[in-house]
C-alpha cells in the first residue's frame, strides 16, 4: 500500500504540467500575440529552468535533514499558488517567472515522491519485512509518472478547447486538494546511515561515477521529450494543422504505451539487463523520432504509438540503474542528480528546438522535420558515446 499511495500522488501531480501541452500556443502566442517561435518555446523552458536549479538544493537538504513528508507538502503548496498566478494578467517576463516556480515547486515534490519509495523499498529489506525488487519499484514510479504525462495531454487538450486558461485552473485545484491527500498517505521512513555535516554528504556521492551513465542517458531522453513537448506541438497545430483536442490524442498515443510499459520493462530489468535494454530502447526510439517529420499526417500517430513502446525500454531502467547504484547515505542527492539531468535536458529541448527552427526557417528548408531528425539522432550519438565506456566498466553495472 505505501508504495500504490506514492504511485497515486505521483501520477496525479504529473497532470498540471502534461496538461498544457496541447494549448502551448493558445497559452503563449494566444495570451501574448506577436511573440516569435523561440518566445513561445521559453514558455516550457522557464518551467524545467527552475526544476534544474532547484533539484540539487531540494535533495542535499532532504539528505541532511532525513525528512521527506513535510517538504513534499510544502512543494504541494507552492506549485498550487504558483499555477494560481499564472492565471493573472501579467508582462511576458513575469508570466515566465511564474513557470520558473512552478518548476521548483513541481520537480521538488516529484524528486521526494521517487525517493520515498526508493527508502520505502530498502527500509522493507532492511527490516526482513520482505524483500520487494527495486526493478519492479522503480518500474512502477516510472509508470505513475509517464501515466500522468500520457493523460495530462488528452485532458488538457479536451478541458483547453474552449478556454486554455481553464487548463491551469484545475491544474492549482488539484494541487489543492493533493494536500491533505498527501498528509495521510505518506509516512516517513527511517534512514540508517546520518550525515554529521554537509562535507560528508557531498563527499558520497562522486564515489560512485558509473551513475553518470544513466545521467547522461537521462539528459538526452528528457531533451527529446522536450522538443516534443514544443517543437513537435507546435508542429502539429501550425504546419498538420491539428486542433488541441487531436494534439491531445496524438500525445496520448505515444505517451500511454510508454506510461502502461514502464512497469513491465522495471520487472524484465530484473531477468534482463538494464543496461542492454537501455541502448536498445534508445536506439529504436531515436530512430522512431528522426522520421516523424517525414511521413504522411495520417502515420505520425502510429509512429508516436512505436516511439511509446519502445521508450519504456530505456526509461524504466535508467530509473533502476540510478536505485540500484546509489547508497542509501545519499539516495535523495542520486535521485535529484538523475533529476537534475533530465531537467537539464528539458531545459535545452525547447530552447534547442526553437533556435533550430528559426535557423531552417531563414535559410528556408524544412525546419519542423529537420529539427526533430536532428534531435532524434542525439539518441543514437549517445548510445555511440557511452558503448565503449559501459564496456569498459561493464561489471559495475547489475
């Protein structure tokens, strides 16, 4: 039950922020007319710009302290007041530093959630109360979180179709009310191993640099998921020619396989190696990017179908690599790491997207299908990258 409560509150906290989507332009250039293609792509930018900057802080402060719940609440409160002001008429610079809090408020909860259920996996094996694989944990905190991304789109693109602003309206609502939802379902566990001063905490975690793999695949996993987030949204409205409804649609179809699969793929990872399922994922879903710009409206939705199933593959066990090989000492600061990686990733998405866009666009060839060609052979670089190394280093990897 501890780890199906935190399953909950994750999947519910991801709504908000998935929600927008399918009304980016109606939230941008429909509230602000005249704002140009890079403009309305710092609108998604802002958001991860604040989960980057504010991951590292959250989870050094929550390994010293050993306390998750309360800050959880706390980041529950402040993403509800910040979704609040985004509703209020403000110039563009201020409306984007809305979004920056946002991102604090959001990405702080999620790190906490992800590292309350790693503590809750370990503490269970500490107490011989039943040894519960942490594949299949990880697996299922992968799950809530891509499950929210998968139904945030579809619901934002039906509740935005007449009003996007209604969008972030229930999305401060529902923030509301994870409150007291929160406070009784989650409860503290107990971590073995204290911390006497900030030098020592620091100290822990570069001891174990076989986490910069799953980092890095993280990094470019989450830049892509950006670049759909924006470039491939806006993509869709403005050259396809799809309303926000049918946005919504085609986000759920890569999304929910993606959200259905995690869960599985954490459970192979235990049969598997989630090494090799990690570059094998990569490998089809780069592939799978770098053609959604050049085919027939009528395939992208199947592309986005093929893309979903096979990101589960590579998601679900870069979360287990990063459970796998971080000591309980610094569980909070490995996980915010991963965090800060894929916030890093999200940040330069849209930023990468809207920079190449507006380059292809003056030197007129095709900029939405060379942006996301371009875009979807960093996962396949990555994979070129990295092989040689995890070779390597191959017997730190479980």
């Amino acid at each position: 039950m501890p780890l199906l409560s935190i399953a909950l509150l994750i999947y519910l906290l991801m709504l908000p922020v998935t929600g927008m989507v399918p009304v980016l332009r109606e939230l941008t250039l429909g509230r602000y007319p005249g704002l140009g293609e890079f403009e309305q792509h710092l609108f998604m930018s802002a958001n991860m710009l604040g989960a980057l900057l504010c991951v590292p802080l959250v989870g050094l402060v929550s390994d010293l302290w050993q306390r998750r719940k309360l800050l959880i609440l706390l980041a529950l409160l402040l993403n509800a007041f910040s979704l609040w002001m985004l509703l209020l008429d403000w110039p563009y610079w201020v409306y984007l530093l809305w979004r920056f809090v946002e991102g604090c408020a959001h990405i702080s909860a999620l790190t906490l959630l992800m590292t309350l259920a790693a503590d809750t996996v370990r503490q269970r094996n500490i107490d011989g109360a039943g040894m519960v694989a942490m594949g299949g944990t990880m697996g299922l905190v992968g799950a809530a979180i891509s499950l929210g991304v998968a139904t945030g789109a579809p619901l934002g693109g039906w509740l935005g179709r007449d009003d996007a602003e209604r969008v972030i309206l229930y999305g401060a609502l529902l923030m509301l009310a994870l409150l007291p939802l929160a406070w009784w379902l989650l409860h503290e566990r107990a971590v073995q191993v204290m911390h006497h001063s900030l030098t020592a905490l620091l100290r822990s975690l570069p001891q174990n640099r076989a986490l910069l793999l799953p980092y890095g695949f993280a990094f470019v996993d989450r830049l892509t998921v950006g670049v759909i987030a924006s470039t491939l949204s806006l993509y869709l409205s403005s050259e396809i020619g799809m309303d926000s409804a049918r946005i919504g649609v085609v986000m759920a179809l890569f999304l929910l396989p993606f959200s259905l699969l995690s869960w599985p793929a954490g459970l192979l990872c235990q049969r598997w190696n989630p090494l090799l399922m990690m570059f094998g994922g990569s490998v089809a879903y780069g592939l799978t990017l770098v053609s959604v710009g050049w085919v027939d409206a009528g395939m992208i939705p199947w592309l986005m179908f093929i893309g979903g199933v096979v990101a589960s593959l590579m998601y679900a066990p870069s979360l287990v690599l990063v459970a796998n090989l971080s000591g309980s000492e610094h569980k909070a600061l490995a996980m915010s790491g991963f965090n800060f990686a894929g916030s890093l990733g999200f940040v330069l998405g849209p930023l990468l997207g809207g920079v190449l866009v507006s380059l292809f666009v003056l030197l007129e060839l095709p900029a939405y299908p060379l942006t996301l060609a371009l875009v979807g052979s960093l996962e396949l670089l990555c994979v070129l990258l990295f092989l040689p190394w995890a070779w390597r280093n191959r017997a730190r990897f479980p």
